[in-house]
C-alpha cells in the first residue's frame, strides 16, 4: 500500500512539474509576444 501511494506521488509530480513548464512556457511566449508587438508599434524607439 505504501510503495503503491509513493509510485502514485511521484506520478502526480511528474504531471505537475510538466504543468508549470507547460504554463512557464506559455508566459515566456506572451511576454515574447508583447515584447514584438511594442517593436511593431514603436518601430522607432528602442525596445529590445
């Protein structure tokens, strides 16, 4: 019983720790995102 809820814990981390990358991942691009959209609006200014 014991070994068989330790094999369950470490399947649910597993699938969490892939969730938060996933949702890291998805923040990383919508800051990406923001960053282009601002060089498309102010093609002049000097956002890096």
């Amino acid at each position: 019983m014991i070994k068989y809820l330790m094999v369950r814990n470490k399947l649910h981390n597993k699938r969490r720790r892939l969730r938060n990358r996933v949702i890291h991942l998805r923040m990383d691009n919508i800051y990406l995102i923001q960053q282009l959209l601002k060089k498309f609006q102010y093609p002049n200014s000097k956002v890096k």
